[in-house]
C-alpha cells in the first residue's frame, strides 16, 4: 500500500486516528488536527468485543458457568420464558430472536438502547419475536443482558469489573463507561459505552493477537481464545446474514462474499486460505483490527463510515502491505 495512497484514505475518510503495530511496536500513526494517541473518545460497538473478553474471564474463573447457561439462571427477573431458556452463546453469537427494530425512532430499539435512562429494569422485559438460531440478527439487547449476567457473578458493576480486571491489568490508560443515570442503580452502556484512545485500544488488540497473554500472565483464558479462533459454529454464509444482505445495507455486499464471519462478539475476516483476522468495529467507524499472520494490530477511530468503504478489507491491505515492506 503506498504511503501516500494511504495517507491520502486518511485525510479524506473522517479518520481521526490511525495507529499499527507491529509485534507488539508502534510502528505508524497519524492524527487528525486536534488528535493524538491519548486522545479519548467513545468506541460505539468496539465495547461489544471487549465484553467479549470479559466473559471469557468470568467464565474461566468459574464466576459463569459456560456459554451454555440459561440466561434465567444468571438475570433476574427475566419476564419471557423462551427468553429465560437463552444461553449466553445465543446472545454472543447474535442469533436469539429477541425483538429488535433499528432506528431512532423513540419507540424503535436503537433509541431504547442509547437513550434509555432504566436499562437495568428494561433489559430483562425483552421479548422473543423471531425463530432463534436461524439467522444473525444484531441486537443491543444482547450486550446489556450480558452486563447483568457480569455483575450478578462478579458482585459489582460492569465499569468496576471492567478495570479490575481488564483494562486495569493491561494497562490501557484513560477509559470510562458511559452509563445509563446517575446513581446506584446506573447501567453501563456494555454495547457501545466503552471510552478510551487509540493507544489504550492498540494495547486490547495486541492482548488479542497474544492470546489473551499479557506480561507473561494469561490476562483472558487460553480456551477463551481458543473459542474465538474457532469458526466451526460461527455466522459466515449470505442465507446466515440474509437479514442485511436482503435490506441491502452498506454492508451487505462483504458479508454476501463468505469471507466474513460474526461470533461472541466479534467479526472474523478470512482473507485467504490459512489466514484468520479479527476485529472489532463501531457504528462511527471504530476499528480495531488483528491480523495474526502478518503480525499487525491496526487501530481506527473516525466521526463516520463513508458512506461504500468497508474498512476490513482496507485493513488487511494495509497489514499486507506494512508485512511487506
């Protein structure tokens, strides 16, 4: 990739920054005007895989006990019987037929979510409306039910857990999470809440393409990551995105290719036959990207997806390209 091409992508995209790393260095970065590498800003759904690793931990310190437990089992007060039968791996994966309608629309879910101010009362009401484990279907519901399965194992809130024994141990820097109100009662935003700069979010890529190892120690389990690398039971065919690709989303056309895949809240890119990227993306072009076979973690933060630019495909070019030269 050349470097002016590259820089050129940059200026003209809503990039605000843009950091490699390679083996674990920084190796490039670029700011916009007013930006640097401390620079905090909110992820949107990169908050999603770091909730990731965060059952990963609770269930390898025995706070959860598996992917498989019913959701009835870990929340309380969950008001649908079919949704008190879900399990975690259902809401990881995205597949639960919990009712959910994009938009911002006060009434429409997306609004629910961002703007409701008693989540932690709202969440277990959902409801199921569509088959489950049929096709992926991203709902914020998910996330959140996740969070107050967190807290009730870990006996704190999720903001606490998160930087005891996360974004604490790895060292990330400046982080909040954004709650739903003030007081006891709040709810961290753990579908899209989650603040921090690029610097913090090239160190949680680098904790990923480590595997889970951090300073000698397994900050995240080893079969966590195991799990993640595992692409047997994942979302990766067009039938399994059909929800997207039939509403003809800016999305649609890379996930009809078969080359990505969605599970326990991240994406997976398959670039090639023996590679195996993963990332974490956000509604306003949050990006962070882990390609093990050319060694690179690639941070984006940005104001926006421009609108026909899927910046996957564009990240591995530049991990190829950075692995070349």
């Amino acid at each position: 990739w050349p470097g002016e091409s590259l820089l050129t992508l940059l200026q003209g995209s809503s990039t605000n920054a843009f950091v490699v790393l390679r083996s674990g260095v920084l190796a490039f970065e670029w700011y916009a005007p007013g930006w640097d590498g401390r620079t905090v800003r909110r992820t949107m759904s990169v908050t999603k895989s770091v909730a990731s690793l965060m059952v990963g931990q609770a269930i390898g310190d025995g706070r959860l006990g598996g992917v498989d437990a019913p959701l009835g089992d870990l929340v309380a007060g969950i008001a649908d019987a079919g949704v008190a039968r879900l399990t975690l791996a259902r809401l990881l994966r995205m597949d639960c037929g919990i009712a959910y309608r994009e938009g911002l629309i006060p009434w429409h879910d997306d609004a629910r979510v961002y703007h409701g101010s008693r989540l932690r009362l709202r969440a277990p009401r959902v409801r199921l409306t569509d088959p489950v484990g049929r096709y992926f279907h991203y709902n914020d519901w998910h996330p959140l039910l996740v969070a107050l399965a967190l807290e009730r194992a870990g006996g704190a809130s999720v903001a606490g857990l998160l930087a005891r024994d996360l974004w604490g141990p790895l060292g990330g820097g400046p982080a909040s999470l954004s709650l739903d109100r003030r007081g006891a009662s709040a709810l961290g935003h753990l579908e899209s809440g989650f603040n921090t700069s690029a610097y913090g979010l090239a160190r949680f890529g680098q904790l990923v393409l480590q595997r889970g190892r951090w300073e000698g120690k397994a900050l995240v389990p080893e079969a966590w990551m195991a799990r993640l690398e595992d692409l047997s039971d994942a979302w990766h065919t067009p039938e399994h995105f059909a929800y997207y690709i039939d509403r003809k989303l800016p999305w649609a056309r890379p996930l009809a290719s078969g080359r990505y895949a969605y599970k326990d809240f991240w994406w997976h890119h398959r670039p090639a036959a023996g590679a195996h990227d993963l990332f974490a993306m956000g509604a306003l072009g949050a990006h962070v990207y882990v390609s093990p076979d050319t060694d690179r973690v690639i941070v984006r933060l940005a104001d926006r997806f421009p609108p026909g630019l899927w910046w996957a495909g564009l990240l591995r070019r530049v991990a190829e390209a950075a692995a070349a030269a």
